[in-house]
C-alpha cells in the first residue's frame, strides 16, 4: 500500500472538507435525478412538490407577459426574491417549461445551501474549535430539511445572508456584516434581527454606525420601489404581518386550522388583495404579542453574561426564535434558519436530537396532514384536528425549550474573544 493510500484513515475521511462538499452536492443532484421537479394540472410532483416552486413559476410568467414585479404586480416578500424569480424566469426564454424554472432556480438555491454548509464549518471551527467545527459540518450535511428546502423556496438564501452577517460579526468585520444584514434583509427581515445583538455585544457608536449602514442599504431600495410604483411596493412591507393566523398557539386560539397562503395570481395585480384576510381575525392582537416579545427580548438583553463569540451566537439564536414563536404564523420552511443556529450555538447530540424531533414534527404538520386537506379546501377539519393541535403544541413546546437553553448559555460566565 503506498504512502498517498495509507493515509485514507476514517478520521482523515471524515476531516476532509473537499470530500463532504462533493458528497453534500453530489446527494441533492442525485435526488433531482430521481424526483425530477414536474408541474401537472397544476399539481406538483417530483422533488419541488409541497414547496413555492409552482407558485414562483406563476408570478415569472405575469414578468413574460410584460408585467415586473414592484411596478404592475406587488409580493409579500421584500424584493430580492421577486426579482430573482423575474431572472431565472427570464433566462430560460419565452414561454419556458415548469421543469426548467425549478431546476434553475433550484440549482441557485444549492450555491447557497453549499454556502451554509461552508459557514456552518468556518463559523463552528471559529468558537468552538477545528474538531467541532467539522463535525457540526457532517451533521449539518446529513439533516434532512435543508437538503428538502433548497427545492422548495429561497429560504436557504435567507440563511446565507444570515450567517454571512453572523461570520462577519463574530471576526470583527462590522461594515462587511452589516451590508449582508442590509442585503439579507431585502429577501426577508429576520437577517435584520442581528442589530439586536449588535447593540447589546458593541459599542453604542459602533452599533449605531452597523444600523444606520443596514437601514440605508434597505431604504435606498425600498426609496427607488416607492418611487416608481407606491401601491405596489407597501404589500411587501405590510402583507405578511397582516395574514390570519396560521399553524401556531396563536391560530388554535384564532380558530385557524389551515396554512398561511395568499389568493390566486391573479389577486397580485390588485395591491387591494394583498389585505384580504383568509381566515378569523386575530383575538390576541399582534401589537400585544410583539410587546410581550420585546418585552421579553429585553429581558435577555440585560441579563447576558456571556460575551465571547458563542455568546453573541447564541442571543442571535434567542433572538430569532422568539421573533418566530411571536409570529400569528409558521412555516416550515424557517428550519431552514433554525437548524444550523442551533448547531453553531449549542453543538451537543440533545440539540442534534431536538432538531430532528423539530423536523419530524414539522414535516408531519406540513405536508403530510395538509396533504389530506384536499376535500376541505385545504382546511384542517375532523379526525385531522387533534394530531394536528398536537404537532402545533409539540412544535411550540421544542421553540420554548430551545430558548431557555439558550438563556441559560447567556447566564455563563464570559469567556473573552481570543481575536
């Protein structure tokens, strides 16, 4: 056996970073061989079924009609990802098939799920050491949700921009963080929630400055969307906080037992419609939510202790989970954000058993119960009831147990940054 061979240990296996990228690929393209993405009677099949694919492809073909985004169609979300589903449609041609849209917009999305699992590594190794950090990477490669999602939605974008402002913020890169923050924002908010702990883990000039770098990037934008077309721009800061409940405590209570969708296509040409509530308004107001949330936030911001780079990872994480279990909705989608946040701040075989136990509950609320909905206009209704109240309370029970061992990481004693 020569020299080159004999050094193929399991362990120099398993510390080879190259070797897990390939195998990390290598997997979803092969599960795109087998499940390729179809679009038949409107009805997804093949790896994109359940996801926002069909539904992306829809909004492309309003652009192949001449109709852009922000201008002659509004969208819930900020417009970073309408205008990337604009692209991808636009590349293809005219008139391109399902097909094609998903395997283009899909491969767009495993760049930036290679990319995650590249700062879930270099994160990792950063505060928790080369060892950890490796193994955080094999674990996060082999959970099953992120590989899902990146045929799904643009939530593995999202994540990318949050962990890239993350990994520039635990390396003192503060402007380079920021401008990911400012630019994640612009897909969705939650990459925004990293000023929070910049103001508590910086000076006030400091966290100050990181701000007003965020709030510039997101307002030039949204100045210039204003600018040519008002009506059409506000949904997207406005529609998402004013769905009915959705899939959460606050949706039992609320008597709403179906997910949380907009109307037809067609309703995206009326910024009207982007108010229609589907569902029963809300008994617990979203305004008191949000203040019991901050309230709570800041409750954790002064109680922190621990300010080293795993500190700062997890009030990031604290954070984000009280803004998801605040929310009148849930996706399951926010797994997506979730699960390498937690490996980062708390790297033990519980938290990898939680996540798991959190993607089981989630994927068996949605789709596998919803999936059965079809009779009842996608309404949870009959023998469906209890599971489904039940894997809403799971899923809730898990979020809180996160948090409160999350707290009690904040409550340590500080380690100072070895930076």
């Amino acid at each position: 056996m020569n020299r080159r061979a004999s050094t193929l240990t399991p362990i120099g296996l398993l510390g080879d970073f190259r070797l897990l990228l390939m195998l990390f690929i290598a997997f979803r393209l092969l599960m795109l061989l087998v499940y390729q993405p179809l679009l038949i009677s409107e009805v997804e099949r093949g790896v994109s079924a359940g996801g926002d694919f069909a539904t992306y492809f829809q909004l492309g073909a309003l652009t192949g009609n001449g109709l852009l985004p922000f201008r002659d169609w509004w969208s819930e979300f900020p417009p970073i990802p309408a205008f990337l589903i604009t692209l991808t449609y636009g590349m293809l041609g005219a008139q391109p098939a399902y097909p094609n849209f998903a395997l283009l917009f899909g491969m767009l999305m495993l760049i930036c799920e290679a990319g995650n699992l590249l700062l879930v590594r270099r994160i990792g190794t950063r505060i928790h050491g080369a060892t950890t950090g490796m193994a955080l990477a094999w674990v996060y490669a082999l959970m099953v949700a992120p590989a899902i999602l990146i045929w799904w939605n643009f939530e593995p974008l999202v994540a990318f921009c949050l962990l890239l402002s993350l990994h520039w913020l635990i390396d003192r890169k503060d402007t380079l963080s920021a401008a990911a923050a400012g630019v994640g924002a612009l897909v969705k908010f939650t990459p925004a929630l990293l000023i929070g702990a910049v103001w508590r883990f910086r000076a006030r000039n400091a966290a100050l400055r990181y701000s007003v770098i965020v709030a510039a990037i997101f307002g030039m934008v949204y100045l210039l969307l204003f600018a040519q077309n008002a009506a059409m721009t506000a949904p997207s800061l406005s529609a998402q906080f004013g769905k009915a409940s959705y899939q959460t405590v606050w949706a039992l209570i609320d008597g709403n037992y179906r997910t949380g969708n907009f109307g037809p296509i067609a309703d995206r040409l009326d910024p009207a419609r982007s108010g229609d509530l589907i569902g029963n308004p809300p008994v617990i107001p979203g305004i008191l939510r949000l203040a019991v949330a901050a309230g709570i936030g800041f409750f954790i911001f002064l109680r922190v202790r621990r300010t080293d780079p795993q500190g700062l990872t997890a009030f990031v994480a604290i954070t984000l989970l009280i803004f998801f279990l605040q929310a009148q909705g849930w996706s399951t989608q926010w797994l997506a954000q979730i699960i390498p946040l937690m490996l980062l701040a708390l790297p033990t075989r519980d938290t990898v058993l939680a996540l798991v136990l959190l993607s089981a509950v989630s994927f068996a609320e949605y789709p596998f119960l919803f999936i059965r909905t079809g009779d009842t206009d996608g309404v949870i209704t009959g023998g469906l009831l209890p599971p489904f109240v039940a894997l809403v309370l799971a899923r809730t029970a898990l979020l809180v147990t996160f948090c409160f061992a999350l707290y009690r990481k904040l409550r340590q004693q500080p380690i100072p940054d070895a930076a």
